[in-house]
C-alpha cells in the first residue's frame, strides 16, 4: 500500500515538472536583423497579400521573410517544416525586437503545426511529391539571380513558385480556409528556400525577388466617421474662436500673396530662353476664331487652342486661381531646364494682374487616352514605339544631372501626341527633384489616385520608383486597350491582378490583348513587355524594375515589330480630334 501511494507521489510531481518545462525556440533568432518596412502604426489599414495566399501587413512582410528563412534554415528532410505548437511561435517572436515595433503582433503563431495539412509538409515530402516542378524551380528557374537579366530570372521564377503553390493548395485545401491556403504558401516558400539556406547572398535575392508577387488587400478600408464626427464638433464648439483665426489669417495671407507674388517675379526673370506674353497677346492668341477653342483641363487649369501672330498653333494653358504661386513656378522652373523631343515643349508664360497663363507646343492629336478609344485602332507597332519614347522621357528625367525629376502625375492623358504621332509627357506641375538615391517623405501626397504608387499613397515616401509604377499603369492599359476614364484604385487593382494572372498562367495570354489590334501581335514580345509592367506595379518598389530595364525589353519588341514590316501609323488625327477634350482622373 505505502509502495503503490509512492508510486502515485512520484508520477503527480514528474507530470508536474514535465508541465512546467518551458517552450523552446529552435530557430537561429540572431542571425537576421529585423527591420520593419511600411505603416506599424495601423497596421490593419495597409494589409498585404504575399506569395499569393498569406494576408499580412506592410510592417511583417519583413518578419515573415525573417522567420522563413529560420525555419529553412531548421530544416531536416522529413521533419515539419513549421513550428507545431503556438507556444514556441510565441517565444521565437517575442525574441524579435526593435525600437518601434514587435513580431509578437504580427500573429504568426496562426500558421502552427495542427493548422492544416499543409503544416506536416516537409522538405522531402515535397520533394518527392512534387518532384518535378520542385527540381525545376530549384535547379533552373530559380538557381541562380544575376544582375543583369534579374527581372527576367525573377519573373520566371516567381511564376513557377505560383504555380507549384497552386497545385499543393489544391491537394491539401478542401475548403476556403483562408489560413490553411497561407500555411501551403509559407510551408512551399520555405522548402524552396531550405534548399541553399547555407548560400546568404542567394536566399537574400530570393526573398527580394518574391516582392513582386505582392498584392494590395482591397478588404482594407479607413476608417473616418469618428474621426469626422468629433472633428466637427470641435468645429462647431470653437466657432468663435475660429471667426477670428479666419480673419487673422485672411490678413495675414494676404501678405503673405504679395510677398509671393514678388518672390515669383524675381524667380520668373531668372528663366532663360522663354518668351514673356503680355495678357493682350495672350487674348488675341485665344480668340483668334470666333469662339475660344478648349482642349481640356488639368489638374492645375483649363487649355485652350490659340495662334500667334506668325501662324504657329499652340496649346496656352490658363492656371486656376486657386492653384498657388508654387504651382506655377514649378512647371515653368521645371519645363525651363530640361529639353528632350519627348517632352512637351514650353514657349513662354504670362503673369499679369493676377492671371497666369503657360504657352506650350500644340500636340495636334490629342492624348493617348483619346488614341486608345477612338474610333481607329491603334497598331501594335505604334504602341510599342509610343511606350519606348515615354520611357526615354522618363530616363531623361530621373537620371537629370542636378538629381531625379520625379514626374508625379503620368498618366494617359499627361501623353500627348504630335501630328506625327510621336508622344511627349506634359503636366508638370506637381514634379519634383529630388538625389539619385534618395527618398523624400512628402504630407502633401498628390497625383492621380489610379496611378499612384501604394508606397507613396500609405506613407508620403517619394521615390523614382513611383514614376515606374504609374508608368506600368500606363503599358498595361495600353496592351490591354482597357477603359481609363475614371480610372481609381478598385479598377486599377482589377487590371494588374489580371495581368499577374496571364503572367502566372492562370489564364491566356490573348485574354489581355487589346482586341481592337488588327494586325498580328508578336505575342513572344508582347509577354515580355507584359512581364516587365506587372514587375512595375509590384506593391513594393524593392521590386521594380530600373527605367534602363524598362527601356531595354520594350527596345526589343520595336525591333522585332519593325522587322514585320508592318504598315506605318498615318499621321492623321484620330476620332476628329481637332477640338479634342482631355477628362481628367479623380485628383488627389
């Protein structure tokens, strides 16, 4: 009886002593540093989807490279690849730190072991059951990343990783769990990665490389009300007070609009080699016909068609007034120091009396929206040839030898197009210079909210890399021939995804040719060309490609078009637009 009541003592403690044993990390924790990238503050207002199925945030997106890379670097042949209990999810992430920001809040501990089937995976089982795609994603298309082809290496080796995650979705998700989809994608990512974990410089091009599978989650939404609703009563209960504030501050602007005024005069008489209308010449210039001929209206004014004395057509641009000084003298600062055939010449300018007036070339076919929807089609020859101009124009601009000329605002109907149909980039009213490989952080995000780059919409970070992925707005739409009027994030989030879709192969690639094309499509390069746009509209700028790439892909589409011999563009305008309109995207 004492021997079985000891017996009963010994097991109780040993029970409680094996509870007691704490959760033990196995991941190497020290060998990589954490740095955050992306809004940490609100995080769920800038939600990412990554390597297709894992929903997270700009702020983990490095964490989660971070704690991929430790577990291939954990990794044994046929043991799981992920961690199997929350526990240890919770001690490997609280052991990541830094001065803003914990791992702990990113919720990793979700993708644990007993999560799905996906959660048993190992690096063997993997192999052997995928043995073909795997060998050849590790062995070929993602073995090795050179500098000089990486936005070819990387495409074709991101389409492969999408393909295979598909595939073990598919065998392991019966359901629409969106977590078991993202335990498949981070269990394949790190069979992938455990293959040359021990190769430092090689894993880190290879998680550079998975940026441009980035995706925007459109479930996310900001949140105002409150913030409107306690606004306005602070309004309402300050009202005196703000009475007064208005008055002393009308006062005040006032001043401080003279002050301006002389400050633009002096920097106005500093500008070389442009022509000062008077508003008289301005006037007879507009009104040289019957009724004033309007060509559209910009973020910045409205333009119209005039005529100078010596017969030359030009475009005069008459500026808003409530558009600033700042507005004004940036487009003519701007436009005065950088000459290229494909940028939109400026003439001359009028500040008189309040009233400010730009005198530019006359682009005499209108813009490239207009082109796209008009009645005649445009060949495939000519849309190459236009991009590959644009592209010049923006290599002009940012490689500027005072710094990068960041354009801001490229868009469809910022391309206008010559009687020759050769295009020039206009609108340079919100461009800004700014090093060569420096970032600015503006609060005054502006631009044309469908091409916006996401990076610089969430957090003011300006960069030449946001020039790049308007531009890649702009190829797609002009392969594609989609609709732009109107254009906002929800339509423009629709256009990539369906352009990754073509390049991962979920879908034809003649789904995303225009229709409206009548001659052939050389669709080898058409692929090119569509592979290096969905790199340009990558979520993060990490992941887009450099201008000179650009140039070099569309480069060789021009030339294999050129040797069809396809029939040359007339130089007739299109859709009679010799009294053409230019509506404008919603303006941020």
């Amino acid at each position: 009886m004492k021997f079985q009541l000891l017996l009963v003592i010994l097991l109780h403690f040993r029970i409680l002593g094996s509870q007691a044993q704490p959760f033990v990390c196995t991941l190497d924790c020290k060998k990589y540093s954490y740095k955050p990238v992306g809004e940490c503050v609100n995080p769920d207002e800038h939600e990412v989807i990554v390597w297709e199925n894992v929903r997270t945030t700009q702020c983990c997106r490095n964490g989660l490279n971070l704690f991929s890379r430790a577990l291939a670097n954990a990794s044994a042949e046929n043991q799981p690849l992920l961690l199997p209990q929350q526990q240890q999810w919770e001690n490997c992430t609280s052991q990541f730190m830094n001065d803003f920001h914990s791992l702990s809040s990113c919720k990793f501990e979700q993708f644990r072991h007993d999560k799905s089937n996906c959660s048993s995976l190992s690096f063997g089982s993997i192999n052997k059951t995928y043995d073909s795609k795997f060998h050849s994603i590790v062995a070929n298309s993602c073995s090795e990343f050179y500098e000089a082809s990486f936005v070819d290496i990387c495409s074709n080796c991101t389409s492969e990783i999408s393909s295979l995650i598909k595939d073990i979705v598919g065998d392991n998700v019966h359901t629409d769990d969106e977590t078991e989809k993202a335990i498949c994608s981070i269990a394949t990512i790190t069979a992938i990665a455990s293959k040359k974990s021990a190769n430092d410089t090689w894993t880190g091009d290879f998680y550079k490389c998975l940026a441009a599978m980035d995706s925007q989650n459109q479930s996310c939404k900001q949140k105002k009300n409150d913030v409107t609703i306690i606004t306005l009563i602070i309004l309402i209960g300050l009202m005196a007070l703000a009475l007064s504030i208005v008055l002393f501050k009308f006062i005040a602007r006032k001043f401080l609009d003279d002050h301006k005024k002389d400050e633009a005069e002096k920097v106005v008489g500093k500008w070389s080699g442009l022509y000062r209308f008077s508003k008289a010449e301005i006037e007879k210039a507009i009104s040289y016909s019957s009724s004033r001929v309007f060509l559209g209206a910009g973020s910045a004014g409205q333009v119209y068609k005039g005529v100078l004395p010596s017969g030359q057509l030009v475009a005069i641009k008459h500026i808003y007034e409530t558009a600033t000084n700042k507005t004004f003298t940036r487009e003519v600062e701007g436009l005065s120091k950088v000459r290229h055939h494909n940028l939109v010449s400026l003439l001359g300018y009028c500040d008189e009396n309040g009233d400010k007036f730009l005198v530019y070339e006359f682009c005499s076919n209108g813009n490239l929206a207009e082109i796209l929807r008009g009645d005649d089609s445009l060949s495939w020859q000519k849309r190459i040839e236009i991009l590959r101009d644009c592209s010049l124009a923006l290599r002009f601009l940012h490689a500027h030898p005072d710094g990068c000329i960041i354009h801001r605002d490229i868009k469809l109907t910022n391309i206008l197009l010559t009687e020759d149909m050769q295009p020039k980039l206009s609108d340079f009213g919100l461009a800004r210079m700014v090093g060569m490989k420096e970032t600015q952080c503006f609060t005054d995000v502006q631009g044309t909210i469908g091409y916006m780059d996401p990076e610089y919409m969430s957090n003011g970070n300006l960069t030449c890399a946001s020039d790049i992925y308007s531009f890649g707005i702009v190829i797609l739409q002009v392969l594609s021939g989609r609709k732009v009027i109107d254009l906002n994030t929800q339509a423009r989030d629709t256009l990539t995804r369906a352009a990754r879709d073509v390049i991962a192969g979920k879908r034809p690639l003649t789904d995303f040719v225009d229709p409206r094309i009548k001659e052939e499509v050389n669709l080898e390069d058409f692929k090119s060309i569509l592979r290096v746009a969905v790199l340009c509209v990558s979520g993060s700028s990490k992941g887009r490609p450099r201008i000179s790439d650009l140039i070099g892909e569309i480069d060789k589409a021009c030339g294999s078009a050129s040797k069809t011999k396809m029939p040359a563009q007339s130089g007739k305008r299109y859709a009679s637009m010799e009294e053409y309109q230019s509506p404008e995207v919603i303006q941020v």
